[in-house]
C-alpha cells in the first residue's frame, strides 16, 4: 500500500516554481533573491541509467545540478526534503533531432523536379547575398546557437512526454551549419545553453533554396561530394576564391559530430557512401522503413536516430478505394512499429526522437507501440538518454543521474514504461516543471457538514479529480471536481433520494462502475436547490463553505479516513501482435527471407536456341547454365547436378539488354545545368521498383539506366542486372566499364518552355548552335583540367625521385564534373548520346573528332539513317526506337526503317525500351526491325541482346549464348520474334528471377495478404481507432523528359511534378 | 482474264520522294475478284481459299467456291496470303494532331467543358503524314476524337483514302465524348526516393467534386432533353441541338472512364438518359464485366500495351483483359492510342489479347467487326461479306503478329489504294543512297 501522504505535504511545499539562479551581468530591478534550489529527494527508486536502479534512495540536487545519489544519503543541512516514496526517478530524456527553438524553414514552391520544369525558369544562381559559396542549399555558416531562442510553448509538450535536453538545428537546405544543445527550462537563453555547437548537419532536402541546382537526388549528392572536395581545397586559400564562408564554415563544421538526416532505408546507405568517401561517419536521421533492409543499415556502422511517426490506417472498407491503395502501403502500416525493434535485435545502435510525430503528445502511445512491437525497455531508455548524451558529448551534463551533471529528471508514479504510469513532475536544470497534478488521495473522506440545524455526515467515496460517490444511508445524487487544489462538490437534497442513473435499486453504486460525475447525466437530473460546497483541499483533508438547498451557509470538513488501495500494477507486457513478413523487396512479388531464388545448375533441353555465335539457331539443343555460367551448347547435353526443363517447342534465347532504360532509380534528371556529368545514378538505384519484375517477366535481363535528356552533359549511367530481390549494390553490372549520357536537340533547348511560341528559357543553349558550344566548352575546360593535374603529378613525382619536399606544389581543385570528361578522353568511359536530326548527330561527332574523343553510341538517333555512313567512319553504335516518330519536331523524319538501314550500313544496332511498359516487349520490337526493314531474325534479335552488350562493352559477359558467358538466359513459349511468345523462365547469372508458374502462385500470394490486410485495417476502423481516408498509392516513375509513356493510372511521371 | 500479280507496293517511281504523289484511288467501278485467300470474314470465320468479288465498291459475294469467270474482270491472286477486313482504329487524334508537341499542329482540344457542338470531322486533315503509316499496317477507317475536359465535342468515322475531310467523312458525329473526372484522391507528395510521402491533409474530397462536374453533365442533358421535346425554342442553343441524336440513340455517348467508381457512375447516363454508351479507356472494366453486358455498355480498350494500373495488379492484366470482357460477353473492341507511334501498333496491340487469351479471330473482331458495331458503321464495314463496303486489307502472314504482319494491299471501298507513305519514300531515298537496296544486312 502506498503513502502518499507525506508526499502530497511536500508537493505543498514546492508549489511555486523557484526562479533561476541570476545571471551576474544581467542588473537586477529590486531585492537579491540568491537561492540554491537545494532539495533532497528522498526514498525514491532512482533509475540512473538504463542498467542501474537504486531503491529507496536519495537525490540531492543544488544550484541546477545533481549533487549527490545514492542509497542511505544524509539529506544535507540547507536541503529541502522531498519524499518520493513510491515515486521513480529517471533522467530526462534527451532528442537528438527536436524540433525547437530554431525558426522553421519557410519551404518554397518551383524549382522544379529534376531542375527542369517547362515553363519555368532557371535559377542559375544562389540568392543569398554574401561572401557564400555558389549553391544556395549549402548553408553550412547557419549556426543554431546564434539564431535560438526558448519557445515555452514548443517546450512544454516535450518536456511533459519527459525531455529535458534537446539537440535544435535549423531544418533548412542540404548543409545545414551547427546544432545547439539546449535544454527546456524555460530561462534564458543563456542559460540553458549546454554547447553552443554540438553537431553539424546535412540533409537530402534543399530546403528554402530556390536555386535550380542540384534538382535530384544524384545532384544532392554530387554537390556534397563536391563541396567536401572544394573545401579540403580552400584550406589553401586559393587567391581565386576570395573569401568563401560556405567553405569555410564547413572546414569548422567537420570536427563535431556529423548528423544527416536521411530518413529513408535507401537514403541512408546514400548519405552513408558519401561519409564512406570522405572519412566521415555520420550519424543517420533515418525513417520507418529500416526494417525493411536492416542488415544493410547494420553494413553503414551508424548510430541512427529514429522517429516514431507510424503510419495511420487507412479507411479500406469500400474495395473500389481499397484496389488503389498498394500492397506495400498496407504492409508498411502494420510492419513500421516494428522498425526500432529491428536495430535493436540487428545490435545496431540509436537515439529516439520526437521529429516527424504528428504531436509531440503522442510520443508515448507511439514508443509503447515500439515496445509492443518489441523495443526493450533498457535500449528504449539508453535511446533517450545515454545514446543522444554520449552522441553530442554532453554525457558528463546529462543522460544519467550522477554527482556533477544537470538536475534534469522526471518523478513518475511507477516504472516509466509501463501503460498506466504518468509523469508527475520534470525537472530541468533543477527547476521543477509540473506535468501532472497528483494531489487528489483517492480514497473514503468522512465528510462533516455544518448546518445551522446541526452536523450532518456522509461517506464520499473519492475515485478521481472528476469522479466520487457520495452517499448517507442512500446513495446522494451529486457531482464532484477537482480542479487543482479547489473542491467543489454539488448534490440534491437528501429528501429526493434521486438515484444516480445505472445503480441497482437499493444499492449503492459499485466502485468504479461509473458513479457520479461521469457524463452529463446526473448534471441534468441535478435539481435547481441543490446544495453547493466549494472548499480547498489541505492534504487529507478538506475544508470548506457552502449554501445548502435552503439557501443556509454552511462550512464543512472531508477527512481521509481510507486510501483507495491501488491495485499492484497490472500493466504485463502486452503480447506481440500477430504480422506478416518482410519481404525482398518489399513490393509486391517480393521474396521472404530464405524463399529468395538461388543460383541452380539448370539444362534446358530439346529447345530451339538462338546462339547469337556462328552457330547461328540450332534446333533440338540443350543449353547448360552452371555455377552462374553458361556451360554448354550443343545436343545431347547431360549434367546429373542440373535440374532439368523440358524446351521441346520452346525457343532459348539470350536475355534481353535494354539500352536506355529509366527504371530503378531515385532520380534520372539532373537539369539543374547544362553540363552535369558529376552526377551518376548509381548514387541513386531503386531496387524498390516492381518495374524490375515486369520487365523480367518480358525477358529482359540487363537494362542500361540512363541519366535524362535535360541537359546537354547529364549523368553517369549505371548497368544492372535485373537481380528482383537485390539491393542496390547488388543490382549493378559487375565488371562493367562506366557509361554517360549526352543530349542534343529540342530538351537540352528547352523546347518546351515556350509560352505563346516565345521561348522562356534562360538557360544556355537555347539553339543547336550553343549545344555545338556547350561540348566544346566543357571539352576545352576538361583538357585544360587533364593538363593542370599532368603537370602536378609530373612535378610531384620528380620532386619525390629528387627527394625533395613536395609543400610547395598546389594541387589543382578536383572537379568532379571534368573528372568524368577526362575519363572520356582517356577511353575509360563511354558516351551514349540522346540524338535526333542528322544536323546535330554530325555536329556531335564533329566536335568529337576535334577533341579526340568518340561517341560510343547515339541513342535515340532516329535520323541516323540520313547520316549512317559517317556514324560508321565516327565508330559510333546505334541505340533506336523501332517505329517511334512524329511525337515532336524533331522526330518528324523518323522512320521503322532506320534501324535497318544503319545495320546494313555496317553500324551494330540495338533497339531500346526507354519506356518501362516498352521494356517487356523489347523482343516483339526487334521483329518489327524484320518487318520493316527486312533483316534477318537472328540479327533482329542480336538488336536486343548482343549488339547492345556490344555498345555496353559487356559482350565479353553477356548477349550470346556461348560458353562461360553470364547464365542470362530466356525460356520463350514460341518463336522469340512473335507476338506470342512470353517468357516462361527468366534467369540471370543462373537463378531463375522469372518463372510464369511461380508467378500465378505470386500473384496469389499477393492477393491473399491484401485481403488479410484489408481486413485487419477495416478492424482497426471497427474497433474505433482513427483511420485515414485511403491513399491511393502513386508511384513516381522517371523518364527521359522526352516523350509520353503507357505507364497507367496511379503513375507519376516526375516531370509532371513540381518540388513543392 | 486479266490477272493481277500483286507485287509489293514498294514499286515507287524513283521520282516520288514525298507523299504529296501519293494519290487517292479513283472510285471502283465494275467487278474485281480477290481469289485463293484465306479470308478472316472479321465474325470469327475463317474461308480457306475463298474468294472474294467485289462490284462498285461493294463486296457482292464472299465463299469457298465462287466461281471467277473469264470475261473482262480484274482477278487479284493472293494465294498463301492472308485477307482481313480493313482494320478500324476506334479512338484516335488522326488529322488533328499533326506533331503533339508543337502546338500550331494540333486542333484537338477547344477551350470549355460543355463543347458537344465542337466537331473533330471539320479539322481532319486529310493530309496529314501519319495517315498513311497506318494504311501501311491495314488501318483503312478510324474515329476521330476532340479531346478536352468533360464533353469534349462529336467523333466521325474517315476512312484513310480522301482529298479532303468531306470525302473522308464515313460516319460524321455519331459519338458525343464526355472526359470523366478522376473520382480519385490526386498524390500529395513524393514516394520513394526520400522525398517524403504522404497526402496532403487539404485536399476536397475528389470524389464528392468529381461528381459535382458530373452533374453539370446531367443538368445539361435534362435540359437539353427538355429543349428537344418543346416544338419551339424562343432561341436557338447549339450545343442542345449538338446532342439531339443522343436521345433518339443515333449517337453515342462515349466515355473515358478507367476505374470501376467512374464507370458506375458513367451507367447514370444509360438509367436516366437512355443513351447508347461506350466506356473508352476501360483498364478496370474487367471488374465489371457481368454490369456492362447487363446494361448493354461496349467497352474500347484503349491501350493494351500498357502497364498494369496497380503494383499489386497481375503483371500481365493489361494484357489479359479483352479475354475477360470476351467471356462476359460484352461488346468491345481494342485500340492503339500510343502517341509516339501513332496507332499503327493496333492490330499487335489485338496480337497480344489474343496471346492472352481470346481466340485470334475474336482478336480481329476487336478491331474490325465489334470496333464497326461500337461505332456504329457495321452495316457498310467491319468484316468481309456481302453488301458491306469493300474495305479489304492482304497481309503475307498473321496480321496481328508483327513477325509474319506484312500489307501488301489494301482496299478501301473497293479502291485499290496506294500504300506509299513517307516512311517508305525516305527508306527509298536513303536506300538509294547507300546502295543496299534488298540487302538483307551484313
């Protein structure tokens, strides 16, 4: 049984909240009032940390800090004494990515997805004024400290879900300078300054920068690459630069501790490659969707900070909404609470945060829900205490309860973590913050009242603030409130006997059955006459006036006589809720966890097999795919470890290469300038994109992901192999030399930002004569670098042989832009080039042959046929649409023939999707090359799997079918070429990624957990919790910003956005 | 007897190096036979050998055994070829879209959402270059579409080979379109990628607004409905008189709906106006099959070759859903409406239904027969027999199968047409170029 009684004296005792001790330089307007805020808390359990508990003991805190603690403490002389028996103490918990005290960041709207918005102009250049850097979202000088300010009214809600210590930053731009640790009292800023710079942050968000660079997720990370390169040079003082405060701030920034807000599974392993790069180990602000990747955050060795923002129900009842909302929504709404369990049993360290809650206030509900969903009580109190401390170094401040740090703890009334428990009190810096009165003794008072016709006398039998019985020898209808230390108690006249509403005739109403005060119902059956007591509560006593129902004076007197026993905490832990499985990816047609397709010896026999050697097409053969690789070709093949398919009737083909494809990435347009060749988009693969597994299902294999067409130097392109399941890294084309995009014509103009037929372009080249000038610009620029860096390492490495010191040489700035322009020059990368007309492709080449370098491969090039011959003499492959035209000016010439004629011409040919629906059809598109222009059917098929492993200089791995080449290989239900023939196994490096069969039985599967999670959400709704209109789910798709797409009704297509 | 070996149309005159010389035919006049075909009839049939005879335009006799006599008639051989009925393109911007991008060539899309006086058939240009790309693929009629918000204006059947669109016009403003509003909460924020996601928190409920646009339509029907049934009009409204022929059933009222919520709502208009309606688009009509037969609606796929609506969807839906429609039993037919090839992909876009499900000859009966019963041109087209128009396309092979899909003639009726287009007069002009005219390749 608990006491509380000396409790509740003491609670008296501190009702008012003691001012801070004064600031010395600060004048005072009156009387010195110097105090200690010197109080002992006495035979309490004290929760040190999240592995050390005391019992019964003491707290003694002195001038803002904890003086001592520990068991069997003398309360000191000059020390207040506050009994805490029954009550808990813990250190205030500490969020590392709160949202205070710094001013929000006004978002703005324009700029344009991919930096490339037709109709919109260019922001060529930063706003901000100043001695900055060039990129308006590096705001690397922002430092929090210089613009904080204490919000009591953003405070409160923190400090009552228990924070005492908040890291605050200003949420704005992709560098974001320095974070301040703070803590909540509401004193002045000067004062609960704990470390004016504590962190330095970054973010994939440019925030209130209006600049059209970087407009993509590649561009973000290219500009932090580069910036983290310019300001390694700076510390040079180059004299060209003058004073740059971007850089230098940045310089300042590195040694704190690096935080990047992420705040998503893919994001994260992004923000944590371009740590990886520069040495830095960022702590990651991640999401909710770690779990569905944990073992690669494990890989980054980040201490995360995770938000608690769950996903609401959806409202899924009507089926015909229902249908729109995806698969994976439903599956992340009942997996995400599971996602701080996961790094916990990963051993992957983390903070918690309030950042991204709807409300502060529902921290508690949401880190319960962690907790049901797994999260220890130990990590979760390490991940709001310790973790964050030791993070921002302010451990020896706060985190823990020991001698020397901050007074900042909470009094609770039971074990934090448990359901029922509340905070009662939060102390920051040692001044105390009331969150919850709790000076209402439940129990039975004997209450006596005074009437001028004697003392009358009851039983009030008190449950709650809001709620007691009271009765004589019949129960009284009447109504009770506490409202802090004020009683009011109002009931009918004796002689009425008006019975509460609910209770049995005869009987008093049992405890807790609802009783009086509950609902409006007895206010209403309350007469007019009825007596009215207020009176104020002293402890276990009450004392009070009143006027009874003849209009007497009365006063009165309530005395404890009984405690309510509590009931011994009940709160178990609530068993895990039953869920459904992560799957990989987490997209429909996703693999569980061990059910992933593994690498098998497979023999197809008795098939028709297009070798795409000399061999030519043999009939009744056998292809063997062993360990990954193909094994043999021929007839009569026998391998007793292989399982065998039966390809009588069927046809074996090599997989399908798609040469320009968009799919599985972030992001595709970097359009933010004219030459961008600094961004790749490898730096930004989507494995997450059921695009993979449709194209599998029409045979494709390796697929070429292009940079857009919004500039005239795009991106780096990245080779993958369709490898469903995988993660980004292990998407990527192994052994493949680099690739980039180049664009000509009507998108690098900017054709379509006209108005009127006035062009609204400000960006340079608006012509195909300044396209001409852009490449040989940036060429010129790139040899100038080339020379630059030849003549530094020369004179390095004869320094080095001389053994001479090597200080006084400057290293030219790397650009990380014409770094990739020399790998052109030197052959290490490989130009594929978005071409239409004749004009520009000869130009192209031109300007290519006069900067000593080759264009690999035009794609598009629908005009190639009117220059084939010198594309030819150029060395220069071909990439076409097989019977695409008149969609724009400059495909008014196109014909289905084109491909045709540059392959007789002598150009190895290749037909590409560009188009995610296209890509499943890509064999039917190669037929068309015999139809209209009469090639052979084997070389109509080369046109998509070896002539475009040709281009991709992979023909050594993939694009036949020939001995110890890559075990790609497609099962066709007929004839490769017809419009009948489907995949019916679909294997790269020798794992079956496609099977038709199995994907009937998919399919299922997929509806079978749709309905499951239908139903469990139309539970939720059922069982009154708050559920969200349904969402249908929209998917972002990227294209080459060229042309329109058969992608369906929920697709996106990126260009259509904007970036508000 | 004078017979006709029918040589590739890529005969040109070395001359002709626009489509300016490719003619119009000359209208047909007498008897010409088309003999030792396998004729797809475009009902399901199929006529081995058979012969076809024509006679001013019109086809007189269709059969296995129809005797050719020896007097004075054209007799085209096409023995080993493959005969259809001259392929129908049910929703397209032929003649009024030249190249989508450039706007000085499109008169598509009037200004307004009440613009069912607005008439595609007055804008066909006849000359456009697109045209005769898809003649080249056995596409001899399509319907012209205005495109727009809400009613968008009255569709015309053309046929392909005309000086101008009054020669072209086959069936003029029979379809009144009507552009349905999404009925769908618009995205409100970014997915994947890490640009956050999420809906906005303020957006009008879509489907409550969406519907509100509706009933502008319906009031506008009541009142045009009302309008046609007092004798006298104090003034004269021309957009009332534009749909006069909904309500007598002579037109159609077409409607893009995709979503099962935005084709129940469509069925409004047959319950309360008792229009003839046709849903265009119709990615989820799979899910109501058994209500569009029970309520007489026909469906025109508009794009198989696309992806599927949903992530979760079946990977192959698109693709699948003409054999559904097909075993419901209702009216349908399929179309091609891809804007970087211009509808000359239609009868793949069959080939792939019929991959997935119908019979090959209820594939070209989505393209010729159902597509002429939908547009309501049935009585002069959509199939080879007697009494219809000789519209008449030979392939070499399996016109829905773009490996053996090869045109070698084509009539529209009756008239032997030229099917030169500018795709072939520039692979000539490059062909001579490189001198690898017939090369197979290297």
């Amino acid at each position: 049984m608990r006491k509380p009684n000396t409790w509740l004296a003491m609670v008296c005792s501190i009702f008012f909240s003691l001012p801070l001790w004064a600031q010395p330089t600060f004048p005072e307007n009156g009387v010195a009032d110097p105090r200690h805020g010197h109080y002992a808390f006495t035979n309490a359990t004290i929760v040190k940390d999240a592995v050390t508990t005391l019992t019964n003991a003491t707290l003694v805190i002195k001038d803002g800090k904890i003086v001592a603690v520990g068991s069997n403490l003398k309360v000191p002389a000059g020390a207040v004494e506050v009994d805490c028996k029954g009550k808990f103490l813990y250190p205030s918990f500490i969020d590392i990515y709160a949202d205070y005290g710094t001013p929000a960041a006004q978002r703005t709207t324009g700029g344009g997805f991919g930096g490339f918005t037709p109709g919109q102009q260019a922001q060529l250049s930063t706003n901000t004024k100043g001695a900055y850097g060039w990129n308006q979202a590096i705001k690397s000088d922002v430092d929090a400290y210089k613009v904080f300010v204490v919000d009591d009214a953003k405070a409160k809600p923190l400090r009552d879900a228990g924070f005492g210590t908040v890291l605050a930053h200003v949420k704005d731009g992709i560098a974001r300078g320095t974070g301040t640790v703070v803590t909540l009292a509401n004193e002045k800023e000067n004062l609960v300054m704990l470390k004016e710079r504590a962190s330095a942050h970054y973010s994939f968000s440019k925030g209130t920068s209006t600049q059209s660079y970087p407009g993509s997720m590649m561009g973000m990370i290219a500009l932090l690459r580069q910036t983290y390169l310019d300001a390694q040079w700076y510390k040079q003082r180059p004299a060209a630069e003058g004073i740059n405060l971007s850089l230098q701030s940045w310089n300042d920034n590195q040694g704190l501790p690096q935080i990047f807000e992420a705040n998503d599974k893919w994001n994260n392993l992004r923000a944590d490659r371009i740590g990886d790069e520069f040495g830095v180990q960022y702590i990651i602000k991640g999401g909710q969707n770690e779990y569905q990747r944990i073992k690669e955050m494990k890989t980054t060795n980040a201490t995360f900070i995770l938000p608690l923002n769950f996903p609401q129900a959806q409202d899924v009842e009507d089926p015909n909404e229902a249908r729109f909302v995806a698969l994976t929504d439903m599956k992340h709404w009942e997996l995400a609470p599971t996602n701080v369990a996961a790094f916990e049993k990963a051993g992957i360290p983390f903070c918690l945060t309030t950042a991204d809650l709807r409300d502060v206030r529902s921290f508690w509900s949401s880190l319960r829900k962690a907790m049901e969903y797994g999260l220890s009580e130990t990590k979760a109190m390490e991940a709001l205490t310790k973790t964050p401390a030791t993070l921002l170094g302010v451990y020896d401040k706060v985190g823990s309860l020991d001698a020397g740090k901050l007074a900042n703890f909470v009094i609770t009334n039971g074990p934090i973590f448990n359901e029922k428990t509340a905070i009662l009190f939060n102390y920051v810096q040692g001044i105390k913050y009331t969150v919850k009165e709790e000076n209402l003794i439940p129990g039975t008072y004997n209450l006596a009242i005074n009437t001028p016709s004697g003392t009358e006398s009851y039983t009030l039998d008190v449950k709650s603030s809001s709620s007691a019985t009271m009765f004589a020898k019949d129960t009284l209808n009447a109504k009770f409130t506490q409202d802090g230390k004020m009683i009011k108690l109002n009931y009918a006249p004796l002689t009425r006997r008006m019975r509460p509403q609910g209770a049995t005739d005869g009987q008093r109403p049992p405890m807790g059955s609802g009783g009086f005060g509950r609902g409006g119902t007895t206010d209403q059956t309350l007469p007019a006459n009825a007596a009215r007591l207020s009176g104020v509560n002293n402890g276990k006593e009450w004392n009070g006036t009143g006027i009874d129902s003849l209009g007497n004076s009365l006063t009165w007197t309530a005395t404890l006589v009984k405690e309510t026993e509590m009931k011994t905490d009940s709160a178990k832990k609530k068993d895990m809720p039953a869920i459904g499985k992560v799957v990989y990816p987490f997209m429909p047609f996703g693999w569980e966890d061990g059910q992933q397709p593994k690498q098998e010896n497979i023999l197809i026999k008795n098939a028709t097999v297009w070798t795409n050697e000399k061999e030519g097409v043999l009939q009744n053969a056998d292809v063997l795919i062993k360990n990954g690789k193909i094994a043999a070709v021929g007839k009569n093949l026998s391998d007793a470890s292989a399982r065998v398919i039966d390809g009588t009737g069927k046809h074996v083909t090599p997989g399908i290469i798609d040469e320009h494809s968009h799919i599985a990435a972030a992001s595709i347009n970097e359009g933010g300038q004219s030459v961008t060749s600094e961004v790749r988009i490898t730096d930004n693969l989507n494995p997450d994109d059921v695009n993979i597994y449709r194209q599998l299902s029409g045979g494709v294999t390796t697929s070429h992901i292009l940079h857009g067409s919004a500039n005239v130097i795009g991106g780096q392109t990245q080779l993958i192999k369709l490898r469903w399941g995988a993660n980004d890294d292990d998407l990527k084309f192994k052994g493949w030399p680099g690739q980039i995009k180049f664009a000509l014509g009507e998108n690098v103009k900017r054709s379509s930002s006209a108005i009127s037929n006035a062009s609204n372009n400000n960006r340079y080249p608006d012509t195909r004569m300044g396209v001409e000038q852009v490449l040989i610009d940036a060429f010129t620029r790139a040899k100038d670098y080339q020379k630059a860096w030849k003549e530094y390492n020369d004179a390095k490495e004869k320094l080095i042989k001389e053994k001479k010191s090597t200080a006084s040489l400057v290293a030219p700035r790397r650009d990380l832009e014409l770094d990739a322009l020399v790998e052109i020059l030197e052959k290490k990368r490989f130009i594929t080039c978005h071409s239409y007309v004749q004009s520009e492709i000869n130009g192209a080449m031109k300007v290519a042959e006069q900067m000593g370098y080759t264009v690999n491969t035009f794609t598009h090039i629908l005009e190639g046929y009117k220059v084939a011959d010198k594309m030819k003499k150029h060395g220069s492959f071909a990439s076409t649409f097989s019977d695409w035209w008149a969609y724009k000016m400059e495909v008014e010439d196109a014909i289905p023939y084109n491909a045709a004629i540059m392959q007789k011409v002598g150009l190895t040919v290749a037909i590409n999707s560009d188009d995610a629906e296209m890509a499943r059809r890509l064999n039917q598109e190669a037929a068309k090359i015999v139809k209209y222009g009469g090639v052979t059917e084997e070389e109509a098929l080369k046109m998509v799997t070896l002539n475009p492993a040709i281009m991709l200089h992979v023909d050594d791995k993939v694009g036949s079918l020939k001995v110890s080449k890559d075990g790609d290989v497609v099962l066709w239900s007929d004839h490769p070429l017809s419009i009948y023939a489907k995949s019916l196994y679909t294997i790269v490096d020798g794992t079956v990624y496609f099977d038709r069969q199995k994907d009937e039985a998919m399919q299922k599967q997929v509806d079978d957990e749709r309905l499951r999670l239908v139903r469990k959400m139309n539970g939720e709704k059922r069982s009154g919790a708050p559920v969200i209109p349904a969402q249908p789910t929209y998917q972002i798709m990227h294209t080459c910003s060229d042309h329109g797409h058969s992608h369906g009704l929920l697709v996106i297509d990126s260009d259509d956005i904007n970036n508000d | 007897m004078r017979k006709i070996f029918l040589i590739m149309t890529t005969c040109f005159t070395l001359a002709a190096t626009a489509q300016e010389t490719v003619l119009p035919a000359k209208p047909q006049k007498g008897i010409i036979y088309i003999k030792n075909a396998t004729i797809h009839v475009g009902n399901g049939k199929v006529i081995e050998n058979g012969t076809i005879k024509i006679k001013d335009g019109k086809i007189e006799e269709v059969g296995a055994s129809l005797p050719v006599p020896a007097d004075d008639v054209s007799v085209y051989d096409v023995k080993g070829k493959h005969v259809y009925p001259g392929l129908i393109l049910p929703t397209s911007s032929l003649g009024l879209v030249e190249i989508s991008a450039n706007r000085a060539t499109t008169d598509v899309r009037e200004i307004g959402d009440l613009n069912p006086n607005v008439r595609a058939i007055v804008a066909y240009n006849t000359d456009s270059r697109v045209i005769n790309t898809l003649r080249s693929n056995g596409i001899l009629l399509a319907n012209v579409i205005p495109q727009g918000s809400l009613l968008t204006g009255s569709s015309s059947v053309v046929q392909l080979d005309a000086w101008n669109w009054e020669d072209a016009a086959y069936k003029t403003d029979a379809g009144i379109h009507l552009n349905l509003p999404s009925l769908m909460a618009r995205s409100g924020g970014f997915r994947g990628g890490g640009f956050g996601a999420g809906p906005s928190a303020s957006q009008t409920d879509p489907v409550k607004e969406g519907l509100e646009q509706i009933e502008k339509v319906k009031v506008f029907f009541r009142e045009a409905k009302a309008y046609q049934a007092e004798g006298k009009h104090e003034e004269t409204n021309l957009k009332f008189e534009a749909v006069k022929g909904l309500f007598e059933k002579k037109q159609k009222l077409y409607v893009n709906a995709n979503t099962v919520k935005q084709i129940l709502v469509a069925l409004d208009f047959v319950k309360e106006f008792g229009v003839d309606m046709v849903i265009v688009g119709g990615s989820d009509s799979y899910q109501v099959a058994d209500l569009l037969k029970k309520h007489n609606v026909s469906v025109i796929l508009q794009q198989p070759h696309s992806l599927p609506t949903a992530t979760d969807d079946d990977v192959d839906q698109p693709y699948k859903t003409a054999a559904a429609l097909q075993k419901a039993g209702v009216l349908f037919s399929i179309s091609d409406d891809d804007s970087q090839t211009r509808g000359r992909n239609l009868p793949f876009n069959a080939g792939t239904a019929a991959a997935y499900g119908l019979t090959k000859e209820e594939a070209l009966a989505a393209i010729t027969l159902n597509a002429a019963k939908i547009m309501g041109v049935a009585d002069k087209t959509g199939s080879i027999e007697a009494g219809k128009d000789a519209n008449i396309v030979v392939s070499d092979g399996d016109i829905l199968d773009m490996r053996t899909s090869n045109v070698t003639d084509a009539f529209i009726q009756g008239r032997k047409i030229d099917l030169t287009d500018k795709h072939k007069l520039l692979n000539e002009r490059f062909e001579q170029k490189y001198e690898i005219k017939g090369k197979k390749g290297f």
